[in-house]
DNA sequence: GCTTTACTTGTACCT
DNA sequence: ACAGGTACAAGTAAAGCG
C-alpha cells in the first residue's frame, strides 16, 4: 500500500522494551495518519585515537560491549570527520533514552584506543529524522500496511512503515485544521477561555463565580471533538504551565493530545502536544523586531490583523471580572484575543512551516529554537548526507575578534546619495575563499602557498581545494534560493504557490546569512574561531577597495558600514564601479536605493534619508528606538521630517517651540510618556540602580509575575532622589504625578537637538 | 563636602 | 544561546577644588 504522507509531529514510544517511532501526519485525502516506524535502533559512534589500528580497537570495545546488555552491535564503519575519512565504530544500543546513551558513551570512551564518542548527543527521534532525511511539514511516499489502531490514537488510520519513506516533489500544504484559543486568568478560581478554528467556529467558555471545572472540561471536549492539528495561542507555553497545574488541582487530565494524553514539557522545553503542533506565536512574534512592545495587540496591528472590539489590560481582567455586570465584555475580548491569534497564525504558517521544512526542526519546537540551533540543525541534516559526523558541541573560553569596518560619515545634509551594497557579502566571501574548519590550515602545517588563500591581516590559511563544508552549504543554499526565485516568476503573485515560494527562499536566505554568525558562535559544533575572523578580515579588505575604487573614480564615499557604501549617485561612474568590483573581486555590488536627501550627525550608523517616493527611512536614531518615550521619538521624528521634506530648520525649531508650549500645557497623553525596557537578567544580578530595574521591582512588590526579557513600562514621576527612585510602572502611576520637566531635558530635548545642533543651533530651550 | 571628570553598566540598535 | 561595532543615558567612583 502506498500513500502521499505529510508529516506533522514526530516522537518515539516504547512499545515491549523496544523504541518505535511515531509519524503523525495526514495523507492526501486528507486523512490523518500514524505511521509507526519499528526498523530504527539507536546508535552513537567511537572515534578512534590517531595511528590506531581499528579491528583492534574494535576487540577491545566489544569484550565491554558484551558485558553491558544495553549494547546490541559494535560494527566497523567509514564516515568523514572534519572533512576526512576515518573508521569509526558504530554502536548500537537498545535504549534510546538519551541518559542511557551517555552513560554508555562515558563507559565506552575510557578504552584504550577511543578518542571520544561521537553523536552521542543527538537524541533518538533527530536521528531517526537525519537518517531517513525527512523533515516535518514536507510531502513523502509512505510504505506500509494498515494495522488496527490498538493504541488509542486519535487518527483515521495507523501504518506500520515497511519501505523507507521517499520524498515526493508537491508543492503546497494539506487542509489542516488549526485552532487559536486564549484564556483569561480572572481570578484563582476562574478563567474566561476562548477558541476559534481555521473553519470559522467559536467557542467561548466562561467560569461561574467559583468554579472552572465545566470550562475546563468544555476546553477538553472541544479540542477533541474539532481535532486540531494546529494549536495556535500567544504566549501560551506560559498558559499551558497554568491550564495543567489547575486542571491537577481541579483532579482533571487534560487529555487533549492524539493519544488521550496531558501536553507536556519537551526536552527542548516547550510544550509538546502528541500528534499535534503546539505553536506559541510569541516566540515568532520575537523575530519581528520593528514591534518593540510585544502585546498581541501591537503584533496583530503590525501584522495587519484587524480586530475590532475594547482592549482591556491584562491587569485590569480581575477588576472587570469582580463587576458581574462587565463579565460579558470580558467574553467579548477573549473572542477578539482569539480572533487576532488566528489572524497572526494565519499570516506567519507559511513561513513557520518552511523554516520548520528547510532545516528539520519539529513545527512545536522550530520557534522556540534560537537561531544557532536552527542553522546547526540544517547542518547535521546536510553533515548526514555527506557522510561527515557531526562534532560535538564543547565549552570554549571566549576570545573577540574584529569584526566589520565603519566608515564616520560626512556629516550634515547631503543630496542624492546612493546607497551601493555588497551581496551576501559574508556567505559570498566564504564560498569565494573556502573558509570552513575542515579547510583550514593550521599554523604549524607545512604547505606551498600557491594551494591556499590566506587571510587579510591575519594570516591565516586556507585550502583551496576541496570545498569545504561551508562552502558546500551556501553554493547549495543559494542556489536553491535562486531557483526559487525562478520558480515564483511561473506563478501569479496572489497564488498560492507563490507566496509559498516566497516564504521558502526568505527562509533559505535567513538560514544563509545566519552561518557567518553561526561559524563564529561558541556554542557551534562547526565553530572555528579562525573562519570567523577571516570573513570579517576579508570583508574589510573588500570594502576597503571598493572606496578606494569609488574614489578613483571620482565618486566621493559618504559613509559605509561593513558591505555597503554611500556615494554620490552618478549613474555612470556607479556602473563602471561595479562591474570594476565584479571583475576584480570577484564579488557583486548594487545600489539598493538613492536617496533624494540624507542627514548624519557625526555618528555611525545612525541616519535619516529621504526616498524619492517621500518616505523616510530613519536608521538608528531615536525614533527607531524602542527604548525612548513616544513624545521624544514623535519629535525628533517630525523635526528630520520638516528638514529633509520641507528643508527649514527655522521652521523646525518653531515646531519644538510650539511643541513644548503644548507639552507643558498636559496636552500629550499618558500613553507617551511610558518608557520601555527589556529585563536583561534576574532582578538580584544587576549591579547598578536602573530605572527599569527598580520599576520591576516595584512591580514585583504588588504582586506581578516576571519573566526574564519581560519589557518594563515606566513613567518618571516628580519628587525627590535619584532618577530611578521616580521610575515608576506606568500602571502604578497617574498623569499628575508626572515629572514633565524630566521629559522635556531628558527625552524631548536630547534627541531633538541631536539633529538641530548640526545646522549650527545651539538655543537653550527652558 | 561639593562639583567635575572618567569610567562602568545597561540597552538597543546597524551591518 | 548567530557575529562584532556603535551610540547614548544614567549610575558610580575617582579626582579636583577650596
């Protein structure tokens, strides 16, 4: 029997002391499946001592094998390891429980002759995905045989896999169904919860005065009778921790996963749903960085999600809950809360499921993944088919290195200005050089100088043949992206398949540009410190000589960070630079855009340039900052505009002076005075008085739960002390407590003069 | 004992 | 928990002053 398989979920069970895993996804008709998988064993793999002889080796290993009955088999197998071949010994185990198999490893690494285990540290179900090359969220062929649905699992089939699954070439996604829910903590006893599905149904549940056991209940039903795939929620890791430790105190089993089962903590530490995806938007909400304050309500505007109805602060859910007669609206604000959910997992499913396609990381466990482990993931995938083993991951002392090249800008205002910028310059820069730890040279290594390229600055050497891994990766990576990129241009821009498409080559283009950083991480097992430094020498080599050519040529050099230049835009003389570059370097250059006007103040990598559509692209500045008052950013926003749009500082100073009278007067609302900033780390580990810190405290005191990275809202009230003795949470504090003199010297004024003092404006404003 | 200066801490940005 | 380079505010300790 053969059928197309879309893999959702995937985890193991033991089943009679044996692991099996478990597939869980849904077939083209729409059918949701289990497949199980029987044939897998776990393993890991012994590395051996250089010089040493591997049978006997291999003799030693198993006279301890045999006498530990978790090991199955000790075999003699040829992989690559940084690039070259090596035997190792293969060890398969029968318990894939991952303590076991590091005991196991320890054990095994004393052996005379074993230099360290290898891939030890890979837990079973990553293996079982390396080895069959599958990965979540793709289309496969599936092999097997329908067998009764003995375990209780929530499917229209089981199968048990008997050919190894083969990747089919379908563009798309199957029909999932997808539920958003959202809960309202009321009070210790009663919560408000929320659903809506993909298909358009709702449900609400509110808890009577004392007792939320029937919403609970009713929750409990309702996932089990809609059948989700998908469970969408924000901030709901948090929600799920709160739903199991009621429900345990009401002595309810959640049981709302596919085999009748609680959610529960995986070992990556979200929460994980059997035989459905779990997906928690915040975590993907972190990535969109232009909102500062991450509230669902702020996400789902930028998103373009529009919901209508009250908003209701979450510390204000107790006090509507107390008044019987407002109950009703707390209702309706779940509804809209659960609306824009949907709204926002709407919007982002396309790439969620590509970035959880690309590089193999569960759907539930892709967005709480950091970036590293995202990129590394994609590696021990592409490691695999290469045959290399995986390294493993080391603790390192931290040593920096330099990093990009910032040019100190010609201040002031400039005209037309075009802004040149290098292509993927690092990912570029890698392949062109073959920078990657299994091509570098170390330095007592003996080799003609003609086989390698060295390094800028630093010396250091690298093979030019065979590519190196890296390499590997990003020809493969942009090459993909490129035909991608070919693909959308046969599909119409609203289809379908094209913002599928879309979402894959932005996905593969986040996973290349991530490796450069990735190489340079200490906690990478493809880390070489070298690499890194290298990239970043070869980087400023490269635009060293790209100004030094745009200078020849007569083209003056505003400013440049790191791969991109700003010189005066001459269609001509750019052209000629460019294909110089190209030529000679081997590397691409563009202009990206050409402003109409640009201002920088002395300092780097801050500016703001005005487009020729009239918009305004403002980099670094205040206005951009999350962490200044809205009146502050709104000011110095409106002064660059008045500059660069209608070129009179003398109308942008009577601006600050009118603003000011106002200002004063209490016309700007509260909501603009509130200051944001993240916690960085636990209250007690700061060694200085901040603002933020002692608003968080003061937070705290009144009974608020924290989380590390947690942004703090605060106001500076009047009185006397230090600055932060009058932060205040802007919840805990009213307009006329307001300190609007701290405002106007310390957050209106600064930002504002910042720009106006460049045009020789020196006024003291009172 | 007060003010000025220099350095440290902390955050968020840019490429 | 992808890199380093940078700006800037506020806290804090040291230096300067009389």
């Amino acid at each position: 029997m053969k059928t197309s398989f879309w893999l959702l979920d995937i985890n193991y069970e033991m089943m009679d002391g044996c692991p099996q895993i478990h597939l869980w996804g849904l077939d083209n008709r729409n059918k949701r499946i289990l497949a199980i998988d029987r044939s897998p064993t776990p393993y890991f793999y012994l590395l051996l001592k250089k010089g040493k002889d591997v049978n006997d080796v291999a003799q030693a290993v198993l006279k301890v094998a045999r006498s530990l009955k978790d090991i199955l088999d000790v075999t003699i197998v040829e992989r690559r390891y940084f690039g070259k071949s090596a035997k190792v010994l293969k060890i398969t185990c029968k318990d894939p429980d991952h303590y076991s198999i590091n005991r196991l490893a320890r054990k095994l690494t004393k052996i005379e002759g074993v230099e360290m285990a290898l891939e030890d540290d890979i837990r079973f179900s990553t293996q079982y995905l390396l080895d069959t090359g599958i990965t979540p969220c793709g289309w496969y062929e599936l092999g097997g045989k329908e067998v009764e649905n003995n375990l209780g699992a929530q499917v229209d089939s089981v199968y048990l896999i008997t050919q190894p699954l083969k990747p089919v070439e379908i563009t798309g996604i199957p029909n999932l169904t997808i539920l958003a829910f959202t809960i309202l903590w009321c009070n210790q006893k009663a919560i408000v919860v929320s659903m809506t599905t993909n298909t358009g149904e709702e449900r609400e549940l509110i808890a009577n005065d004392t007792d939320d056991k029937p919403v609970l209940e009713g929750f409990i039903r309702f996932i089990r009778e809609y059948d989700p795939d998908i469970i969408f929620g924000y901030d709901s890791n948090r929600q799920w921790h709160n739903l199991l430790e009621r429900a345990k105190n009401l002595g309810l089993t959640l049981s709302i996963d596919r085999m009748g089962t609680e959610p529960h903590t995986s070992i990556h530490g979200h929460i994980s749903v059997t035989g459905r995806t779990n997906i928690d938007l915040l975590d993907f909400a972190h990535e969109l960085e232009q909102v500062k304050v991450k509230t669902l309500s702020n996400v789902a505007e930028f998103l373009g999600v529009k919901v209508e109805g009250e908003y209701i602060e979450e510390m204000d859910i107790p006090s509507w809950w107390k008044t019987k007669a407002k109950r009703k609206e707390l209702l309706n604000f779940a509804k809209a809360d659960a609306s824009r959910i949907i709204g926002i997992g709407n919007t982002m499913l396309d790439y969620i499921l590509e970035l959880s396609h690309l590089v193999g990381l569960p759907l539930d466990y892709v967005g709480r993944a950091a970036t590293g482990f995202r990129v590394e993931n994609y590696l021990l995938r592409e490691a695999r088919s290469l045959g290399e083993l995986a390294p493993k991951r080391v603790e390192r002392p931290y040593f920096p290195y330099t990093g990009g090249m910032v040019m100190a800008p010609k201040s002031g205002i400039h005209k037309d200005i075009a802004v040149l910028d290098f292509k993927s310059l690092y990912p570029n820069l890698m392949i062109l050089y073959n920078l990657s730890p299994d091509t570098y040279v170390d330095m007592k290594e003996k080799i003609s100088e003609d086989q390698v390229y060295i390094a800028p600055e630093l010396g250091h050497r690298f093979r030019k043949t065979p590519p190196g891994f890296y390499k590997h990766i990003l020809t493969g990576l942009i090459g993909a992206r490129d035909r991608i990129h070919q693909k959308m241009k046969s599909h119409p821009v609203n289809s379908f398949e094209y913002r599928l498409l879309d979402a894959r080559q932005r996905v593969v283009k986040i996973i290349t540009n991530a490796c450069y950083g990735y190489a340079g991480w200490l906690g990478a097992r493809w880390y070489l410190k070298p690499v890194a430094e290298a990239v970043a020498a070869w980087g400023r080599a490269t635009i060293s000589k790209a100004q030094d050519k745009a200078k020849s040529l007569g083209l003056e050099v505003i400013y440049s960070d790191t791969d991109s230049l700003f010189v005066k835009y001459d269609s001509r003389k750019i052209e000629a630079l460019t294909r110089e570059i190209e030529e000679e370097l081997g590397l691409e250059i563009k202009p990206d855009k050409v402003y109409r006007r640009i201002f920088f103040t002395e300092a780097k990598k801050r500016y703001a340039g005005l487009l020729p559509d009239g918009r305004l692209d403002i980099v670094g500045l205040e206005v951009v900052r999350g962490d200044w008052a809205p009146v502050a950013k709104d000011v110095q926003e409106r002064v660059l505009e008045i500059i660069l749009k209608e070129e009179s500082v003398d109308k942008a100073l009577e601006y600050v002076h009118q603003f000011l009278s106002d200002f004063r007067k209490g016309k700007v609302p509260y909501k603009d005075l509130v200051i944001w900033k993240t916690i960085t780390k636990p209250l007690e580990a700061y060694k200085a008085h901040a603002p933020h810190v002692e608003a968080a405290r003061r937070l705290i005191e009144a009974g608020y739960k924290l989380t590390l990275g947690d942004k703090i809202g605060y106001v500076i009230t009047k009185g006397k002390g230090k600055l932060y003795q009058r932060a205040i949470p802007y919840q805990m504090a009213t307009y006329d407590q307001i300190d609007l003199g701290y405002y106007i010297s310390n957050q209106i004024l600064p930002p504002a003069t910042r720009i106006l003092e460049e045009f020789g404006i020196k006024e003291k404003f009172s």
